[in-house]
C-alpha cells in the first residue's frame, strides 16, 4: 500500500510548480496596529506605517481576474486603520470577490455599517474574558469595545458571520472554559483556537525569538496537565458548544494544541500537518513583497506583476521543494490551510 508521504512525493515529483489559479489573496493592507500583544511583534513597527493602496490594488486587478481569485482577507496590522479601506473593498466587491476581515476589533463599533456592505466574514481576535484578553493584549477596554462592535454588527444588515479567534498560550490556557463563554454571550457565530507561534519569524520578528521569549509565551512542560485539565473543563463547562460547531474543530482542535505544547516541551513529536497554502493562496503586503503563506519568508515582489511574481522561478522552486510533511517551518506551523480544491498542473 502506498502512504500518503509517498503520494505526496509523486505528486510534487509530476508537479510543474506553475500555478493557474489562487483561490485566496490575503493583503497585509496596513503594517500598524492597535494592540499591544504580548505573542506578536507587529506593534513594535507602529511608527513605520505602510498600507496596499486602492492604487495599489489597481494595479494587480488583471491578475486578480486572471488567477481567478475567490476570496481576499483583508490582514495586517490592522487592515481597520487604513485610510480608504472601504474604496479598495468596493474594487475587490466590483469582482465578485468574497472578503474576510481579520481584526483586532477595537474599531468595529464606528465602521459597523461599511463592514456590513462590504465584507461577508469578520474574524475578531479574542484571548479572554475581559480580564484575561485586556491583558495579553495590553489594551485599557478592549474586550468592552468588542463586545461594543459585535453588538453593532447584529444592529446591521446583513450581519456578516462572526468568528472569534483565541490564541492559546501561557496566559489564557487556564480559562478556555470562560473564553469559549464569553464568545457565545458576545453574540459570535464560531470560536476557533490556536496555539502560538513562537518559532518562525511570522509578525514582524527580524529573528526567530529566543528560549527566554519563548518561554513568557509558550505552555511548559511542567503546565501541560494543566492544560488538559483546562480542557477537559471546557467540555464540561459547555458540551452544546462543541457538538453543534460552535467551538470550531470540537474537542480535536483543543487536544492538537496541546500535543503542539507537547512537541515544543520535547516529550511528543509536532502533530502531523495537513496544509496546501502556498499552492491554492498567497500574502501580499505593502511594498509588493510576496510570501507564500504568513510563516514562510518572502519569495518575491509583485512589483512586476502578481501573476509573474507567483511563476518566478524562485517561486515555482519553492513550491516544488516543499515537502510540508518534513519542512520545519510547516511541521511547526499552528495554523493550516487545506483547502480540497485541484491544482492546475
């Protein structure tokens, strides 16, 4: 019987690199933000503000059109910051393009009604109960002022679906349960969790971190009972929730997190990863820079086109190289895009 390991190498091996078409676009469209993360340097950039501009986004329409593009998340920083937001999302609306919008969510409440016209998914993060989350992301009434914004966006119509996104780490692990509440009574639609990334050099970090920065985020090993007991909890707390879908994955998204915190701690393997994101979508920030996914590093400028920066050479290289089963990068990847669509070859 042939494993999935060797499907994979024959399908890389007969694999032309070339790509036809790109489901999903994230633009980074502002490099700033308004929180103050204790798991992300994004903030420490603030004074260097950059964004994609309508102008910007102008330019790479045809390839848009051309790599028949589905769906654009709207990433930073924080994409709400950005002077004419709401132009470029008419552009993107112009081409039947779905938009995600991945948000801090301090500024909601004032922009409810130009969100709801134009975006279809708002992915707010959220890391707590008001205490907790005020804290890790070191900002005087954040929590309230998303509840504020969740609450105008159930006043609009349509009222785009609603997700949380909780990152689990050092600080927060112990109050899923109350995590997982406070989404349901804020009125979201789903909560998916994470687990931090504290390995590649992701949101602005010039150099992966060391063990010391590490350590003020990840879940150590002397924590990892606690962890699976902050779970078991969380089930108890809130069964419904995980049976109708409401926490994303159910109780397996949960159980893969601690096993990540496992690996890192060095008494289990990383769980196996499942992903095709730089084969089906790509990120795009300001400068024209090109990733292939948000933890790999930048392998080309769009400065020339999107389409040709995508067919580089460099580029089709990489993606005939990846082997996401055995790359580092990808096996400690937290996140995974695995969408069951068909590459043209």
């Amino acid at each position: 019987m042939v494993g999935p390991g060797e499907i994979a190498r024959r399908a890389r091996s007969s694999y032309s690199g070339r790509l036809e078409s790109l489901p999903i676009l994230a633009l980074s469209v502002h490099s700033a933000c308004n929180c103050r993360c204790v798991m992300c340097d994004i903030w420490k950039a603030n004074a260097e503000k950059r964004e994609i501009s309508v102008e910007d986004l102008e330019r790479h329409v045809d390839a848009i059109r051309s790599l028949r593009v589905q769906r654009v998340m709207l990433t930073g920083g924080e994409p709400l910051l950005h002077r004419n937001l709401w132009a470029l999302c008419s552009r993107l609306q112009a081409m039947r393009i779905r938009i995600t919008l991945v948000t801090t969510g301090l500024l909601i409440e004032p922009h409810a009604a130009d969100i709801a016209a134009t975006i279809d998914t708002v992915v707010i993060s959220l890391d707590g109960d008001r205490e907790v989350h005020d804290a890790i992301r070191r900002v005087k009434s954040g929590f309230d002022r998303i509840a504020r914004g969740v609450m105008a966006m159930h006043a609009e119509y349509p009222t785009p679906r609603l997700i949380a996104r909780s990152v689990v780490q050092r600080d927060n692990f112990a109050t899923l349960d109350r995590t997982i509440l406070a989404a349901q009574a804020m009125g979201f639609d789903e909560i998916s969790f994470l687990a931090a990334d504290v390995s590649s050099q992701a949101f602005n970090r010039d150099v992966p971190w060391n063990d010391q920065r590490i350590a003020e985020v990840a879940i150590g090993a002397a924590s990892l009972d606690r962890l699976k007991a902050a779970i078991d909890r969380a089930v108890v707390a809130a069964p419904d929730l995980f049976d109708n879908g409401f926490v994303a994955g159910g109780r397996a998204s949960l159980d893969r997190i601690h096993h990540y915190y496992s690996a890192l701690a060095g008494v289990a393997e990383f769980p196996p990863v499942q992903c095709n994101a730089p084969w089906v979508s790509a990120v795009l920030e300001p400068g024209d820079r090109l990733r292939p996914c948000f933890f790999h590093p930048v392998y080309g400028s769009a400065s020339d086109g999107l389409e040709q920066a995508l067919n580089s050479d460099r580029s089709i290289a990489f993606r005939r190289g990846l082997d996401v089963e055995h790359n580092d990068t990808c096996r400690r990847c937290v996140c995974s895009l695995n969408l069951s669509l068909t590459r043209a070859v």
